[in-house]
C-alpha cells in the first residue's frame, strides 16, 4: 500500500513538472551551488560513482529527481544534494529517492542539509570548530593551507566524500547519514581528517601549501591499503574508557552539533557577503618573454590544461622553452632547450585541417634521447583545439616495440607499467605505445611531420580527425611551469605523495 502510494504521488510530481515528455529531455541537471566544473565531474565518471559516465537513463532520473525537489520542495541551494541523489538512485527507485529527500527536508531541513547559503556557511565554521576542538594539532596545519574555510572544506561539505573514498565506502557512510544525519558527516570527515594528517605527517609541511594537494593526500591514503575502513568508523566512533568503564564519547553528541550549528547562523548571515563558497577553475598563467606564445595563448585552451594537470601545476604560469619559430626544428635543439624541466607541455600545430588543431603531450620526465623508454603514468596526450580531450593512462598489459641506436626495430616485450609511456631518440620523439610498435603522438627529427595511432594504456582515439594517422606539423612549442607566487620554475617531482601509499 505505501509503495502505490509512492508512485502515485512521485506520478503526480512529474506531471505538474514535465506536462510533456520532450520536457524532461530540453531539462539540465541542477547544481544547486555544487558548480558547473563539480557536476559535469558527477555526470561524466567520477572515480567513486564507477569510475564511468553515468547513462542517460541515470541522468535523466536525475534530473528529474533534482527538479523535484527544486519545484516541489522549494530547494534553491544545497550543494551536497546532487551528490546525495546520486547515490540514492543507485540503489532505490526515482519515488523513494524524491520520498527519502523529502523526509530529509521535512524532519529539520539543517539536521540532514545545509538547504541555504546561510546554512552551509554555518555547517562550514562548524566543521572548522569541531576540528580545533577535537583534533587541535590537525587544525592547525589545514588551517595553515586553508582547509578550513568553505572553498576548502568542498570534498566534505559539497560532495559528501565521493571525491575521496572509494565507492563502497562512501556508500556505508551514506547508510549511517539516513539514520544520523548531518553528525554523520561532521563526526566522519574530521575523524578521517585526523587520520590522513596522522598517516601523511611531515609530508604535509615539507611539500602541501594549498587544500587541492591536501585532498589529493587524503584521497591517495584512502584509497591504499593502509586504511581500513572498519577500523576507521571504530575510530570514529570510539569512546573513552577509564578503568574499562565507558565515560564519555570522544566527538560530541549530536544535541551539542545541532546548537553549534545555530550558534553559528548568525555569524553566516553576517559574513555571507565576504566568504565564497565555491572556486571555479582558473586558466594557467603566461610569462610573457622575447618570443610570446601562440598556441596556448587562448585562456580557454588554458583552462582545459588546468584541469587536466596534477593539482599542484593547476595554479602555475607556462613559461616558453622552445618554439621551433625561433630556436629552429631540430631534435637536438628540442632536447637542450627541455635538459633543465622535468615537467613540460609539448603542443605542435597541425597543418592543411579544415580548421586550427592543436595537440600535445604532457610529460612528467625530461625529454631526452632514450629509446629504451622513461615516463610514468601521469603522462597524457591531449587535444587542444578543436574540441578538447585528455586521453590519461591506464594501466594495462602492453606488448612494445624499442628502438636500437640505429632506429632498426629491437624485440617486441611486454611490460605491465607505466615506465616506457615516452621513447625517444635522435630520429624521432613519441609519447604512447602500440602493439606494432606506433606511437600515440610522433614526430620526425625535424619537428615538419607527426603521426598517430591507438596507444594501448591512453586510448587516444581521433587525436588528430577521422582517419588521420599522418600529417603535417607547423609551429612547435614546449613550455614549462612557473609558480605564481616566486616567478620560479617548477622542476622538482610535483606529485608530493608519490611513493607514499604503494
């Protein structure tokens, strides 16, 4: 009986919402102050929801349920309601995720979601004060890189941990939200706060000055075998003991959170105007030199690198190394201007195309000549312009062919790492590796012709255009990355946690 009576009036809901069926199809998926960047990174394959798209099948229960509880609910801001929804359709139908949300919102909408500006603020400074109360040396350090504010707290506060548990996990902590609430999440993320700072140590102070990398710490330590996440929640939930009598809980009870929160409201409706809640993506910078960059001169071609980077290089400037316009095309010349940069972006311009293309490689080692192969997996081709793509690594077996010093074809071997990603010599430069012994990106010693094909590991599908394997190359820049802050290169490993939790 109150399953028909579920369906009947989620029917009711879509029929006062989407009178014809070709409106679901012309309605977007609702952010409600999650972001634009957050959502498209939601609908296209975060790691936790599969590590795949979500099918339009998905995204349009989505949708729908999203502007049910915008229009039947009243809901204009709550950004970690997309995310909760997603989760709920996962495993119950579109009636009792839209049943489940209401009840959330009708029981005490704070109690379960921040569903204003105001709120999430409030929820913000509370998370922050429970930090220094519970865990004051952990505090301290994320205060440091600005953690605690609300831009910083955004894995927590707006996306409800899918960015970085794995999914099971984050899937257990949405079972103990239902019942809990918003305790839930306050008690969990400063326990696993404390934990990753604990686990991470002096790491933190030698290499992380922003909350992005801190994240990434987090995430790298969640996801290794160094967590377990039974014994994480009984941390989390652990009592203090005198003579094995229970005394009291280490986090405070929910009674305590709750007036925390309210006590807060005040100083969130008085400093709403001054605190941003959300940090959309910034284009890379440009040191502007003798020679001006031209084919990353474009700050949306920019914005696509930011994004795609490690997050301690999402903040840099590109600074030109080489641009065969003025140091000429020669291979030799390419790897001189490269000897002193560890991490470089390589774009060439590709000629007689119906309109401007632009690609290129991202490499995470030194250019130089070595046909036995280097690079890791962090490396990745790219397509610039038109239309922007990243095509990263993953790992999987690879049959690959080498090179000798006489550019003759060495036995085929196979490898099941990532260490032969970029293979170069004094012939040829090339980032990817196919199971003839192609490339993913390839040019000549001259810098005048590329090629490319499927690479094993990339997938680099149509990095060019339908069909085009060979073709030929105009201008060739590489740059290399300066922090904003000192105007100083970047050429130290950048991936702080590297090592860490293998």
């Amino acid at each position: 009986m109150k399953v028909r009576i579920l369906e009947h009036g989620w029917d009711l809901v879509l029929k006062s919402l989407f009178p014809d069926k070709t409106d679901i199809e012309r309605a977007d998926v609702l952010d409600f102050g999650l972001g634009h960047e957050n959502i498209m990174s939601l609908i296209h394959g975060d790691v936790v929801h599969g590590g795949v798209a979500i099918p339009d099948g998905g995204i349009q229960s989505l949708t729908m349920v999203l502007h049910a509880a915008r229009d039947s609910l009243g809901i204009e801001f709550c950004p970690l309601l997309p995310d909760i929804a997603c989760l709920l359709l996962s495993f119950m139908p579109e009636s009792y995720a839209y049943a489940t949300i209401r009840q959330m919102v009708v029981d005490d909408s704070s109690y379960f979601l921040a569903v204003s500006r105001v709120q999430h603020l409030a929820w913000c400074k509370t998370f922050s004060d429970l930090m220094r109360r519970c865990f004051p040396q952990t505090a301290v350090v994320m205060e440091q890189i600005g953690v605690l504010t609300p831009v910083g707290l955004e894995p927590i506060l707006k996306r409800f941990f899918v960015t970085l548990l794995r999914r099971k996990h984050v899937l257990r902590i949405m079972d103990i939200f239902t019942g809990e609430g918003a305790h839930a999440i306050f008690r969990i993320g400063t326990t696993l706060c404390c934990l990753s700072h604990a686990h991470l140590g002096e790491s933190i102070r030698k290499n992380c000055d922003n909350a992005t990398i801190f994240w990434e710490g987090v995430r790298r330590f969640a996801h290794s075998k160094h967590f377990q996440f039974d014994i994480f929640l009984n941390q989390a939930y652990a009592v203090t003991k005198t003579f094995k009598v229970i005394t009291r809980p280490v986090f405070p009870r929910p009674e305590f959170v709750a007036r925390l929160i309210s006590n807060n409201e005040p100083w969130a409706e008085a400093n709403q105007s001054n605190l941003p809640t959300h940090a959309d993506k910034k284009s890379l910078g440009l040191v502007e030199g003798e020679v001006p960059i031209e084919l990353a001169k474009d700050s949306a071609g920019r914005l696509s690198l930011a994004l795609w980077l490690p997050p301690v290089l999402q903040s840099t400037k590109l600074e030109l190394i080489y641009s065969s316009n003025y140091h000429g095309r020669s291979i030799e010349m390419f790897y001189r201007c490269c000897s002193s940069s560890k991490h470089t972006i390589t774009t060439m311009e590709v000629l007689d195309m119906n309109e401007p293309t632009v690609i290129g490689m991202y490499a995470t080692q030194t250019w130089h000549n070595n046909p036995d192969g280097y690079g890791d997996g962090g490396c990745f081709l790219f397509r610039l312009n038109p239309m922007p793509e990243c095509f990263r690594y993953k790992s999987e077996e690879m049959r690959i062919t080498s090179f000798d010093e006489d550019g003759e074809d060495a036995p085929p071997t196979h490898v099941n790492d990532a260490g032969q990603l970029m293979i170069s010599s004094d012939s040829f430069i090339s980032m990817g590796v196919g199971e003839d012994g192609a490339s993913g990106l390839r040019l000549n010693e001259d810098l005048t012709r590329g090629s490319t094909s499927h690479s094993i590991g990339f997938g680099n599908r149509e990095l060019v255009g339908k069909g085009i394997e060979v073709f030929e190359v105009g201008l060739v820049e590489v740059y290399r990355f300066v922090r904003e802050v000192d105007n100083r290169p970047v050429d130290g490993d950048v991936d702080p946690w590297k090592g860490m939790f293998d």
